[in-house]
C-alpha cells in the first residue's frame, strides 16, 4: 500500500477516536453549539480560524526562521495549499499539536472538520 493511503488511514483513526473522548468532554465549547453552515467552505468558515491561528508561521510568503519551525509545505494562507494540507492540519488541530499558542476550540475544530467533510470547498 502507499504511503497516502497510510496516513489517511492514519488520520481517520485518530479523528474517529478523538470524536468519541471529546464527546465526554463537557467544557462549555460544544461543536454542535457552533451552527455550522450546511456545507463549510475555506473562504467563509475555514479562512478566518487561519488566519487569527495559523498564518503567522504557515503563510506561503513566510520562509526561514519567520516560519518558526513550521514545515514549508504546509501553508494556510491560500486555498489550494491549505487543500494539500487539509489532512495534516485536521490530524494536527484535532490531535491539539496546533495552535502551539493552545487547543483550538471545539467549534474550531469541528468548522476544520466539517470542511475536509464537506469535499474541501473553496
């Protein structure tokens, strides 16, 4: 098997199973509190949670020590990248690696989610 189908394997796993202990998990931030869009789109959901979190160290203008240590291919500050890291940023925000700054908030995470769920729309 190659290596894509791996980590995406990988990376359904560990959402599926942050699903079910963050259903326990009762800290007044509930993703179903969020009222997300029928369909989440980067532009209008996604973008914004980007930008105030991620685009300081994974922006596709940021190079050397003005990325913090973040990899060069994995940038948010456009849609066609943030599509090719679509899988890594979900592992990283639901695995709260990132924001390094702190967890995202639950409705954060489920608007990322809902976003690779939805197809990835622009």
């Amino acid at each position: 098997m190659n290596r894509k189908f791996w980590v995406l394997l990988l990376v359904a796993v560990f959402v599926g199973a942050s699903m079910v202990i963050s259903c326990a998990d009762d800290d007044g931030d509930d993703a179903d509190d969020c009222n997300l869009p029928g369909t989440v789109t980067y532009t209008s959901d996604v973008k914004p949670i980007f930008d105030a979190a991620c685009i300081s160290c994974h922006a596709s203008t940021l190079s050397g020590d003005d990325r913090n240590g973040a990899p060069v291919d994995v940038n948010l500050d456009n849609y066609d990248d943030a599509v090719t890291s679509s899988a890594r940023v979900v592992a990283a925000v639901q695995g709260e690696i990132m924001p390094p700054s702190g967890p995202a908030s639950d409705c954060q995470k489920a608007t990322v989610q809902g976003w690779v769920d939805d197809g990835t729309q622009e």
